[in-house]
C-alpha cells in the first residue's frame, strides 16, 4: 500500500492520445514528509504518517511541536497516516512524491465532501415531493413518518431534513492519467471529494490490490 498527501486545485480536460476528450482533476500531491513509521511490534499495526504543508512553529500547539521535535523535523500542517505492508521500507525524514504513481494506475482517493447546509428531503434524498397546483398545499414536505400504535416511535434512521454533504466521503477506483513530478501534480480521470483547495488523501486501489492477490494466490 502506498499514498500521499495532496489538494484539489481544479478540474480541466485533456486531449487522450487517440483524441478523445478525458475530463481530470488536478491535484498538488506532496511532497510529503514520513513524520512516523508505525510497526506491530510497536504500535499494534503497520502504517506510516506522513506531514504535508508547512506551517510556522508558533502556530503549532505543545504536543504536535513535541512530536516533530523529537523526530527532528520542521512542523507540518496536515498529518495522516497511510497503512503499509512493509513499514521498513520507510524511514522518518523520508520524502514522499508523485513519482510513487504511474500513468495507468488506479487509486483511491478520499476527501471531505462539499457541505450543502441544512436541506429538505427533496435536495437531500430525492423526495418526488407533491403536486404543484391545483390548491395542493403539499409540495416538497417529507409526509407521514409515524407507524402507527405499533410501535408507537419513529424508526431510526428514517430519511428526513437535516444536514446534508461535510462528510468523508471516498472516491474508489480512479485513473491516474497523468503524473507531472516537476510541479507535484496528479491528474486524475473524473471528480474527487471536496471543493477546490480541500484536502485530500490519495492511496493505492483496493481494488486492485485485491485483483493482484487473488491471481497470485491462483498461481500458487
């Protein structure tokens, strides 16, 4: 498993090689700093955090300032950790880059989802509300959300207004179409999570990583 650290800057398209159009989204990925490798033996689990974006030390609060002290390193702004088989591979100071992605690749990718307010049930779910005309003096409420003497509550988890998107929310699957390591760009086929400047965590396909074990575990 491999990740980084980036944040959607905007979406464009680009001309494919056979002259097809392919609608991207450009993220600035790294590069990030290994702040903490985290083994088994230690921690109870296998991942690596990683630091990205600078920030002013004052700005930083005691513990964080601490961590990064201890390591030897300037502080970071954003922290996350990325699971890993082989922490080994890793080491604190350590940089992260686009060039760990090729062209091809498919990653996930996982960002907090554009907030929307406070929404009825129409926007929220889908409600085909009622009619428009005709003195109807029901348009776009929820309707009846009781059930009856029996029993006598309002289910839980019933589809009603409230707050609607701020979620994490993951993307799977996605194609990288391009790498550009001179500027720490990605380019990613379709959208991702968030809106532009949002944060963003890219890792390696589940899916894919699922499909190469399961065929060697056929060739063995």
């Amino acid at each position: 498993m491999k990740g980084i650290i980036g944040r959607k800057i905007a979406m464009t398209q680009i001309f494919a090689e056979d002259g097809r159009i392919v609608p991207v989204t450009v993220v600035e990925a790294g590069p990030c700093t290994v702040t903490q490798v985290k083994t088994v033996e230690k921690e109870g689990y296998n991942a690596v955090q990683l630091g990205f974006g600078t920030v002013r030390a004052k700005k930083v609060n005691k513990p964080m300032r601490g961590h990064f002290q201890s390591k030897g390193l300037e502080p970071h702004r954003h922290l996350a950790e990325i699971r890993v088989d082989d922490p080994s591979a890793y080491q604190v100071g350590q940089k992260v880059t686009v060039e760990s992605f090729a062209k091809g690749e498919r990653v996930d990718v996982t960002g907090k989802s554009k907030g929307k307010g406070f929404a009825g049930v129409v926007k929220r779910h889908g409600f085909g509300g009622g009619p428009g005309s005709h003195g109807a003096h029901f348009h776009r409420a929820p309707g009846s959300i009781g059930a009856c003497a029996t029993p006598s509550r309002v289910f839980r988890g019933s589809r009603m207004p409230g707050r609607m998107g701020g979620e994490r929310v993951t993307a799977l699957n996605l194609e990288v179409v391009d790498v550009k390591p001179e500027r720490n760009l990605l380019l990613l086929k379709g959208s991702v999570p968030g809106p532009n400047g949002g944060l963003l965590i890219i890792r390696e396909s589940v899916k894919g990583r699922r499909k190469r074990s399961s065929k060697a575990h056929v060739l063995t």
